[in-house]
C-alpha cells in the first residue's frame, strides 16, 4: 500500500470548502467530474456507490464517512488496476481559510496498477496543487 498525502490552504469558510469535496460538489472545481449514482443515494450517506469516468478509466468509489464540515472518506476501485482510500479532512486555518488534507492510500492490484500508482506518486502533490488553484479560482474576489 502506498500512502500519499498533501495539504493546501483556501480562503474559504471551512463548511463551504468541505462541501466541495462531496461527490457533487467536486462538479464545481474539477472539470470532467461527473459522478453517476447507479443506486441512487445520497452523496453524503455512508455506503451510497457512485461512479466516474475520465477517458477509458472507470472508478466505482463508496462513501465510507462522512462528518459534514470536517471529513469526506471514500473507498475506490479503479479500472486502471488500483484499489484503496480517499479522505479529504477540512480545518479551520482562520475565520474564512480552510485546510485541506489530502489522503490517498491505494494499492496496485495488477502491473498496470503498479505503472499508474508510480506515475501518480511522482505527481501527486502538483495534482492536489492543482485542486488549490480550482477552488480558489471559484472564491469571490
């Protein structure tokens, strides 16, 4: 198991930046994320399975947590041969700044598996950068 982990600072009010980390909220920052709920559900309600899909990859992801205002927790299984966890935990860093923390704790479960979670590594902490900049891009002023 690999454990990734990077934090970032928003100006945002800490319950408005954790409900960008909700399945539906992710909509709004992140482009070409667009979770279908084959079961229909809740986005919040542990258990509730949604799906993704970016180019050929498909990943079935299932809330396993959820503390509105402080913590999203997912389970994932993805196409290109991972498995694992995903936790984003938001803290107040002032009265309207929020930190992030990113989790992901994956698993390659085949050779192109372990190819993508190499990959992924490497670029981590400029991928989570990137999720600071969308959401900041949304902030007013």
């Amino acid at each position: 198991m690999k454990v990734l982990r990077h934090g970032f600072t928003v100006p945002l009010a800490r319950d408005a930046t954790w409900e960008l980390f909700t399945a539906t909220g992710e909509r709004r920052w992140a482009p070409g994320w667009d979770p279908h709920f084959p079961g229909g559900g809740d986005d919040r309600t542990p258990g509730t399975v949604f799906v993704t899909t970016h180019g050929t990859l498909d990943t079935t992801w299932v809330v396993t947590a959820c503390l509105p205002g402080e913590r999203m927790a997912y389970a994932r299984v993805s196409s290109e041969g991972t498995a694992g966890t995903v936790e984003v935990t938001c803290h107040p860093a002032a009265p309207d700044a929020t930190r992030v923390t990113v989790t992901y704790r994956l698993t390659a479960l085949n050779a192109e598996g372990q190819h993508h979670l190499t990959r992924f590594s490497k670029t981590f902490d400029h991928e989570i950068d990137g999720w600071r900049a969308a959401i900041v891009a949304l902030s007013p002023g």
